[in-house]
C-alpha cells in the first residue's frame, strides 16, 4: 500500500524535470498517428509530463498544460464507469486477457465468439461503450461531465474536427462492432456506438488533466 506521504513533490519535480531535459534529443525522431487524418496534424515534437499527489499537489513539466486528444486513454475511464455499473457482469462480455495481437486485431473475435480478449483493446472498448450506450441516453454528455468533475475543469471539452475524422476513418471499428453484434455480444446500433466512441476518443485534456483525473 502506497503511504500518502511516500513522495515529495519537489523531489519528483526534479525528476521529471530530468526525463524531460533527457528526451529533448529524442524530439522528432517519433512519427503522430496517420490513420486518422486529424492526429497526422498535431506538432510531433510536444511533450509534456504531470503527476498528480494525493494530498492535491500537482507536479509537471514541458507542455503539460497544453490539451491534445486522448483517444485510447479515454478506456480506462469507461472501463472503471463501466465496471463501477455492472460488476463482475461485465466480464461475461469482456474479457481480462492480454490478446497477443494488434489493438485493432478481428482474428480472435471469430474463434471466441465476439468476445474480446479484454477492455482495452478496441473491440473491448467498443463494447464497454455499448454497454454504457444502454445506460446513458446520451453518454458523451454523461462522460464529459464526469471527466471535467474529475479533472476540475468545467471547460473541457471534445474537439469536432478529430470526431468527425475518426468517425469518418472508424471502417475497421464498425466492422468490429458488427462482427461482434452477430454473434450477441452487441446491444446498439453500431452507428450510435461508434458515434460516442468517436467523440470519446477526441476529448481533449492536458497531462495536468489527465493526471488529477486518475485520482478517482
């Protein structure tokens, strides 16, 4: 168990003051995500790191402060809404074991009956928010006011233009989603799950955001 007090912020400020100075060589030497045009557009070299204390005090550095679209982050959030929700239910959907394949992967859905191997990788996640679909009449409102009370930011919000691009590149996803929904394991239309997946995804925060939201 992790004391409160096992670490002091200025001790972890001069950390990953470190970290930072250290991978400002590395800058540029990574790609940005290409398959949704909108992530093809963001700056490649932004870095920016937070970590969140207990006791409220926050430590960051770089471009910490700047918000970007968290995509994939946004599933432990939904997971934990999810389970929160349903329980052990939940794992009659999903399942918790690595996939040993590409987070995207349809060739474990067919040999395990549209049951995905766990919650992360997409067609997990898809059906984390298809249960959530059902809860919410409106789940990207619902999830949004979750992420801004958590964060304590009233003015977070999803950026349009990367839903849209997503929505409109979200092929393999709705095949997933339909590939599933043959075989049970899908309640909603598609359509409308992948629409709040989508917008799910685009929400934009900041590393100081993201880490005062973990805290839950």
């Amino acid at each position: 168990m992790v004391q409160k007090n096992s670490f002091k912020a200025p001790q972890l400020q001069d950390v990953i003051d470190k970290i930072a100075l250290q991978a400002q060589p590395l800058y540029g030497q990574g790609k940005v995500a290409n398959y949704i045009p909108a992530l093809a557009r963001v700056p490649p070299q932004q870095f920016g790191m937070a970590i969140a204390l207990l006791d409220g005090q926050v430590v960051s550095t770089g471009q910490a402060q700047v918000p970007f679209s968290i995509q994939s982050i946004s599933k432990l959030f939904t997971f934990v809404l999810a389970l929160k929700m349903s329980g052990d239910a939940l794992w009659k959907r999903v399942g918790r074991e690595p996939s040993g394949a590409a987070f995207n992967s349809m060739v474990q859905l067919e040999t395990e009956q549209g049951i995905p191997r766990n919650p992360f990788i997409n067609a997990g996640a898809l059906v984390i928010t298809d249960m959530l679909t059902s809860r919410f009449a409106h789940l990207d409102i619902a999830l949004l006011g979750l992420l801004r009370r958590l964060s304590d930011s009233p003015d977070l919000n999803w950026d349009m233009q990367t839903a849209k691009s997503e929505r409109e590149t979200a092929h393999r996803n709705m095949a997933l989603a339909y590939f599933m929904k043959s075989y049970g394991n899908f309640v909603n239309e598609p359509e409308l799950v992948l629409d709040n997946y989508c917008r799910q995804c685009a929400t934009e925060m900041s590393c100081i955001q993201l880490a005062k939201a973990s805290i839950f």
